[in-house]
C-alpha cells in the first residue's frame, strides 16, 4: 500500500523524495480487475478478493490529499 501510495505522489511514476502536501494534478494509472469482495473456492471459507485492496487505496489517497483517487475498473463484473 505504501510503495503504491509513494507511486501515485508524482505524475510520472517516480518516487518522490518527500511527500507533497498535495496530490499532483494527474497521477500514473491506477488498473483494477476483479472487482468483487470475494470469492470461493477450495478453501471452505469465501476469500477476499481485489475490490477491499482498491477501497482502502482510495480512502487513504482521500484522507492524504484531499481529492478522489481515479481508478481504471476491468474485468468482472465492470462492464468494460
């Protein structure tokens, strides 16, 4: 989550060398796929899955800077 977080501190995807005191006015793409909180399979309890990872990103980007993180959605059940 940190390292992630260090990436979306600039517009081309270098760290930065201290934290801004706000967020760039675009940050590097953010992808996600699989969008669901969880899943089963073998194991006799559901899994969690990708979409809980993407929502607390995007409330600590919120609570750090103040402005919505944009996230690119792909794959199920997103419609693109």
């Amino acid at each position: 989550m940190q390292l992630i977080l260090d990436l979306l501190t600039t517009e081309d995807g270098h760290i930065a060398a201290v934290r801004p005191t706000k967020a760039p006015t675009k940050h590097i793409p953010v992808f996600s796929s699989v969008n669901d909180i969880e899943y089963k399979d073998e194991f006799r309890l559901p899994r969690i899955d990708n979409f809980p990872f993407v929502v607390s990103l995007k409330s600590i980007y919120q609570l750090l800077y103040h402005q919505e993180l944009e996230v690119l959605y792909y794959g199920k059940p997103a419609k693109v």
